[in-house]
C-alpha cells in the first residue's frame, strides 16, 4: 500500500479489475471500475461477488484498488457503515439485478421495477445501502447504481491507490 495512504473504516475500495467479465462491466457502466468494496479494518473488506456477501482480504485486489473517502463521516457513522456491511455477510449475490442492470445499460431501459430481493445485492447495491445507513446518507439516490456512478458521489474524494 501506498506508504501515505491511512486507510479508515468505511473507505470505499473501487476495482479496476483486468478479467474478461470485469472488462464487460466496466464495458457495459462506461467506468474504469468493475467492483466496490467496503473497508471495515484489519486489511479486511466486505464485498458481494458471484458467490455471494462475504468477508475478503484487500490483498486480493493489491495493485488493482483506488480508495475513495468520505471525510465528513464521525467515527461513529465509519463504525455503523462497517456494521451493517458485516450484518450482511452469508446473504446471496443478486443475480437477477445484475442481470437487469445489464439490460437496461444495453437497451437504455427507462421504467422503474422492482427487482430487489433485501437478502441479496450486487457491490454497487451494497455499498449504496451501507452509507445509506448513516442517516439516510446515499451516495447515490437512483436506484441499482454501477460502479462508477457510486464513485462519482460528490461526498466522496479520491485517496489513493493500493
């Protein structure tokens, strides 16, 4: 890791993955990023990927990472962020919303519909709704946002890479 990055609870991890699916969504979302995950400490991140939510080592991505913060969060808001990511660690990746953001960025999709299982997410989902927990904090207010729209939160700064 980068010697001056400090890493904090809550911090946004964004992937700029190099596989042939990453490529297809970062393809698909017009975004350099196929994945986000959150920080909650000890190297470790909680992410929602193919096999469902689930703890994961930030090494795993080690010189693929961008960190992105949100500085006005208290400790206290870091903290609740981190809990309610690791209170849905063992539910299920959502496919059929994956399934559908694809769609509707393929075929410009401009209904609304409700797809959403509360036991399943995709990463984009997941961290929307963590922030979401501190007092309605979204980052973004549209529903099943991509990677980059995510990222592209005024309320969070770029901090680095890993």
């Amino acid at each position: 890791m980068d010697n001056n990055i400090n890493l904090k609870h809550g911090d946004i991890l964004a992937y700029k993955g190099q596989y042939l699916h990453s490529q297809i969504i970062k393809s698909l979302t017009h975004s350099q990023y196929s994945h986000l995950i959150i920080y909650v400490g000890d190297n470790l991140a909680v992410e929602a990927d193919w096999s469902g939510i689930q703890y994961c080592n930030i090494d795993k991505y080690k010189n693929y990472l961008d960190i992105y913060s949100c500085d006005s969060l208290t400790e206290i808001q870091r903290e609740q962020i981190c809990n309610y990511a690791i209170s849905k660690v063992g539910e299920k990746y959502d496919y059929l919303l994956l399934i559908f953001m694809f769609l509707r960025r393929i075929f410009k999709f401009r209904f609304r519909i409700k797809l959403r299982d509360s036991k399943a997410d995709v990463c984009s989902e997941l961290v929307n709704d963590c922030y979401s927990e501190v007092n309605d904090m979204k980052l973004v207010k549209k529903r099943y946002p991509s990677p980059q729209e995510v990222i592209s939160s005024e309320r969070l700064k770029f901090v680095g890479s890993y």
